[in-house]
C-alpha cells in the first residue's frame, strides 16, 4: 500500500515528465492485469487499491486522453469489483469525448447485467446502489444512454431499501436535472 501510494503521489505531480508518466502508466496497467487475473498473486485490499490508484490517477482534469483511455479500458474487464466500478464512474463523470462516452455506456450495460444476474452478494448490494447512484449521474453512456439511464433508474429503484442515506443525498441532488421518464422510475427519492 505504502509503494501505491508513493507511485499515485508521483503520477499526479505536476513535475513529473510526459513520457515517464506514460511509463508509470502503462507499467500500472500491465501490472493490474497480471493480479486481476489472479497470474501474479496479491492479497484482495492491494488489488483493489492498484485498481483506486489507476481512478485517481485517470480522473484528474489534466490528465492526458490516451492515458485516461488505456486505463479505464484496462479496468473495465473487472467491473464485478465495486472499488473499481466506483472508481470508473468518478473517471467517466468528468471525461469527454466520444469514446470515453462509449466505454462508460458499456461499463453500465456491465454492471446492469451483473447486478441483474445476482453477481453480488447481499452484503455488496449497499454498495452497489450506491454504484448505481454515480453511474447514473455520469453526463454521456454512449449512443444508448437514455435506455441505459431508464434500466439504472429501475435498477436503482428495485434496490431501494438498499440505498444509503449518501446514496439518497446523491440522488436527490441531480434528479432535477435527469429525463422526466427517469425522474418518474425514481419517485420514491
């Protein structure tokens, strides 16, 4: 944890050179591959902090696109994992552009099956709908976005009872702003 952090505290210094921060980068990413699938072994709480220090790294404003771009496809393939889910709609909320707009649209049709298919535990629904909260909030999902806000809304909805009082605040605070078809699923706020 404390090398993790050490190598965030790096990456977002204003002082560190182009082409190293490409290197940290792409050294970062190879390396969640590796114990993301489980081919270099680390314990559980180190992955999911690679995985926290990649988001911080990626949803800086100054950050570079390509950059933001190979990570975020690099954490996709494990949306299953609530911290990296978070981590990519903090990315997604604050980027721009077409494709970044397409990978957050895949990411929520993602977590939309894995959370219709029962892929998390009861004690990780909380935190999913929490999950849910900043995926729906997320500006641009692609070309299907107003399908995939409408599926979150009612995803949101069917987990309710789940949501945390944070979760509600959230909510409240941009439902003014979403479709009125989505504002209608979400009512019960």
């Amino acid at each position: 944890p404390r090398v993790l952090a050490a190598l965030a505290r790096m990456g977002t210094s204003p002082h560190l050179a182009p082409q190293l921060l490409r290197r940290l980068v792409d050294r970062l990413c190879h390396q969640w591959q590796l114990v993301s699938s489980w081919q270099v072994v680390w314990g559980p709480g180190n992955i999911q902090e690679l995985g926290k220090v990649l988001g911080l790294l990626a949803r800086r404003a100054d950050f570079p696109g390509p950059l933001r771009i190979r990570i975020c496809e690099a954490l996709l393939p494990r949306l299953g994992q609530l911290s990296v889910a978070r981590s990519l709609a903090a990315v997604f909320a604050d980027a721009e552009g077409s494709y970044l707009s397409d990978l957050a649209g895949r990411a929520s049709e993602t977590l939309l099956k894995l959370a219709g298919g029962r892929h998390f535990a009861d004690d990780e629904e909380e935190e999913l709908a929490d999950v849910l909260v900043e995926f729906l909030v997320i500006p641009h999902l692609g070309g299907e976005g107003d399908s995939l806000r409408r599926r979150l809304a009612a995803q949101i909805t069917a987990l309710r009872n789940r949501l945390s009082g944070r979760g509600r605040i959230r909510l409240r605070a941009v439902l003014g702003g979403l479709d009125e078809a989505v504002r209608q699923r979400l009512e019960w706020v």
